[in-house]
C-alpha cells in the first residue's frame, strides 16, 4: 500500500528521491557545497568539530562583530582596534559663567539701590542746589532735608516758607548720636515754589531727599552683602571662562 507522500508504484509524490551518492554529485554540479568551510579547511584546523564536519555559516563570531554605535564602545577582542571613545559634548558648559556674572553684577547692583531706597525711604529724585534767591520748587508730602555745602554749618536754623508764605517747621535730623542735629529737615505739605533763608547764605545750599539714619544697619549690611557677591562673583566669572575654554 503506498504512503501519504507517495505514487501508487512507490515513486515520491514530491521531487525525486536520490540516494547518497547520486545526492552528493548533484550538490557538485549545482555548486551547492561551495563557500561553507569544512573542519580540515580552518586555520585551526576544526577544533572541537568532527573531521570532515561542515561549519554553521551563521554561527556567531566574535571577530565579525561590527563596534556598537551611538557613543558606546565595543566588547570583545575588537576594543584595540577602536578609537578612543569620547563623551559627548557637554550641554551647560557656559552655565558657570553666567553664573558669575549674575552674582558680579546684577545682584550687588539690586542690593545698591535696595539700600538707597531704604536710605531715602524711597523717595525718588536727587537734590537741587539752590541760588543766593533761595527759591526752588518742590512737590507736595515730601520729606526733606537741607544739606549745607561746608562742614560745620547748622541748616536746622533756617528758616522755610511755602509758596502761601507760610512758615514751615525745620526741625534738626536725629540720628548717629546727634551728629547728625546740624541737618535741618521739613515736610512740603502744597506743590510750588518754596524760599529758604539762612545765616550763612543759601548760595550752594542742597535740598533734597531725607535720609533715614536708624536704618543705617541695614544699609551697612546690604553694602556688604553686595561686596560679597561681587568678590564672588568675580570668582565664579573666571572659573566659568576657564572652564568653557577647556571643553572647546
């Protein structure tokens, strides 16, 4: 009785059946055997193959490895071969220089005018000099204080009218121990022309914001903080260019 996979008189139902040697001469003739080496055609001569046993031609090798890419290095006997492996560039290599410069400049100049503010109480303008007249013009609710040109001149003696020509109160600056008694001050209560009369003369005489002395503690601070940061700053500045041109 035939098989599944054969004729009625025995012949295979698919191809045709060869025997070994008849299997071996076409292998020849068709170039079938060509390019798979055998044990006797290594250079090791087939270690640990059978003699005359053919190689796996996708077996793996080690030596045919091609170096891995995307910055990692190659494993295996090939690593000699490859370049040095370098890291990648980095990305904030300028952060330690602006760094620097934001602790140099930006914030000692905030702690300058933070301490300014404070000194004057945030009153803005800077002081007007006045003539031998003695008039100048001033807004309305401002604190002032009379700034005399020589040391040793008492302002808080002179003598302030309003553009009504009303008096207006001078008292002297406290502060410092009363070194500070000899600076008159007063307060603008209209906007307009103000006259200022003294004993010595109003030529060179300077009216302008008034200082806050009892913060002086605070100011002295933030000069020093702002010292600070700029010596620092001025640190981390060079450190940062000294960095940057290395990872060039």
């Amino acid at each position: 009785m035939a098989g599944p996979y054969e004729n009625e008189d025995g012949s295979p139902r698919y191809g045709q059946r060869l025997d070994p040697e008849e299997l071996a001469a076409y292998r020849r003739a068709h170039g079938l055997d060509a390019g798979i080496p055998t044990s006797s055609s290594l250079p090791d001569g087939g270690q640990g193959l059978p003699p005359g046993g053919e190689v796996n031609p996708y077996r793996y090798d080690p030596q045919a490895v091609p170096p891995a890419r995307h910055g990692l290095r190659p494993v295996g006997p090939r690593t000699a071969a490859v370049p040095p492996w370098r890291s990648p560039r980095p990305r904030h290599r300028w952060r330690l220089l602006v760094v620097g410069l934001v602790t140099m400049v930006v914030i000692p100049v905030v702690l300058l005018v933070s301490s300014a503010l404070l000194l004057t109480g945030g009153q803005g303008g800077s002081g007007v000099a006045l003539s031998a007249s003695g008039g100048v013009y001033l807004g309305a609710s401002r604190q002032l204080a009379i700034y005399s040109p020589g040391l040793g001149e008492d302002t808080s003696r002179c003598a302030v009218t309003d553009p009504a020509g009303a008096p207006v109160s001078v008292t002297p600056l406290e502060g410092m121990g009363g070194s500070l008694s000899t600076i008159g001050t007063f307060t603008t209560s209209v906007e307009g022309e103000y006259r200022l009369s003294c004993p010595q003369g109003t030529d060179g005489v300077v009216v302008g914001p008034r200082a806050y002395t009892e913060r002086f503690g605070i100011i002295a601070v933030l000069v020093v903080a702002a010292l600070g940061c700029g010596l620092l700053g001025l640190g981390l500045t060079v450190g940062g260019l000294v960095r940057a041109v290395r990872r060039r």
